[in-house]
C-alpha cells in the first residue's frame, strides 16, 4: 500500500471489509445461526443480508439508532411509542 494525492471516498475500505466477510463465510453463518424462520415472502430480503447491512452501517460511522431496539444500549428501555411510528429510547 502507498499513498496517493488523489480524492479517496471514504467508504474505499468497505470492499476490502465485504471480500473479508465473504472470504470467512459471514452470510452463510448468519444465515445458519439465525434464532427465527426465514421470511417467506417473494419480496423479502433474506435475513443475513440486513443484518450485513446493519454491520456495514455501523462500520461506516452509523450511530443514531434510536428507532430499533438492536442498536439500544443496556441501560435504556427502548418502547414503541402510540405517537411515533418509530421506536424511541426512553430512561
């Protein structure tokens, strides 16, 4: 590796991180570890591929969270509220 002047996006190292993920079975794995029935829906995208998006999001600086209950931290209650059609992080 070298350095370069030119402009590098700085996402550049997300196709280094898939070739790793693919190299060591990633999708494959979660697929195979995942607690729950696959969805059965023509449409549906298959469970291992959002959670490698969720992983890629965070891999590239993703941080607000507060509308899933997989990115609340321990000592937050996260709640579905009536007035939001999202989940929102409460104490």
């Amino acid at each position: 590796m070298g350095e370069t002047p030119k402009a590098v996006t700085p996402f550049g190292g997300l196709v280094s991180f898939a070739a790793f993920l693919e190299q060591i079975g990633f999708g494959a794995r979660v697929a195979k570890a995942m607690p729950f029935p696959a969805l059965t829906s023509n449409n549906a995208i298959p469970l291992a591929h959002t959670l490698t998006a969720f992983v890629f999001a965070v891999v590239t600086g993703a941080s607000r969270f507060a509308h899933t209950p997989i990115g609340c931290e321990e000592t937050v209650r996260c709640t579905r509220s009536s007035a939001s059609s999202g989940f929102l992080a409460t104490m």
